[in-house]
C-alpha cells in the first residue's frame, strides 16, 4: 500500500469509526427518552454531531472517540468549541424561537470498547 493509499485508508476508518460511535452515542439519548432531532447538522460554519430535543429545549453533541476517554476528551479544540457555539446558533435561526430556545452543549465520550460517557453542559453558558 503506498503512502497515499494509506492515508486514505486510515481516513475511511476514523470516518467509519466516527459514524459507530455517533450511532451509539444516538441510542444512549433515545434510551434516556431522548428524540434524535437531527444527525450531521451541517451549516455554512462547520457540522453538529447530533442535536436531540429535550421538551422545548435542545442539546448540541459533539462526539468524540478515541482509545481512551482521557484521549477522546483532549482531542476537543476551542476552535471545535466555537464551530459548534456558531453552528448551533445558525441552527437555532430554523428554529420557532429562534436564540430564545433554552439550549445545552454536551460532550459524549466513546472510547475503544463502544462505551460511553457523556458530560451534560460541558460548555456551560458561552
């Protein structure tokens, strides 16, 4: 396998691997009685993993996987965090109360046995 044919390899499999844990994150919320409202949100800014409604409200999820929950938790950028604070407020402009609507950012977590952890407000207010 050349060079270049291995990097694209291992870039289809972070892209799978990012898919399953994203899927698995999805079922996690669906079983706390969560609905899925929209999955790969992309806007002009950038994408949100998974946006899940909570009665009125709704929270925006950025999934990261990695080996480790400490590696997946590090891997997570400011520059990430304010892609997705502009993506959601591009998405709330869809929305019926538009930047009225009571919104959280979690983290979920996935590491390499498919298990998660989920960090509720992991933002706070920004």
């Amino acid at each position: 396998m050349t060079s270049s044919e291995n990097k694209i390899h291992r870039g289809a499999m972070s892209f799978h691997a990012g898919l399953a844990a994203e899927g698995c994150v999805a079922r996690d919320y669906e079983r706390r009685g969560f609905t899925i409202a929209d999955q790969r949100w992309r806007g002009k800014g950038g994408e949100i993993d998974l946006i899940v409604q909570d009665g009125d409200a709704l929270i925006f999820i950025e999934v990261k996987q990695s080996r480790s929950f400490d590696r997946a938790a590090l891997s997570l950028s400011e520059a990430q965090r304010r892609r997705i604070y502009n993506s959601a407020a591009e998405y709330l402009g869809t929305q019926p109360r538009g930047s009225l609507t009571d919104v959280r950012f979690d983290v979920a977590l996935v590491n390499g046995q498919g298990e998660t952890q989920i960090i509720e407000n992991a933002f706070g207010h920004g």
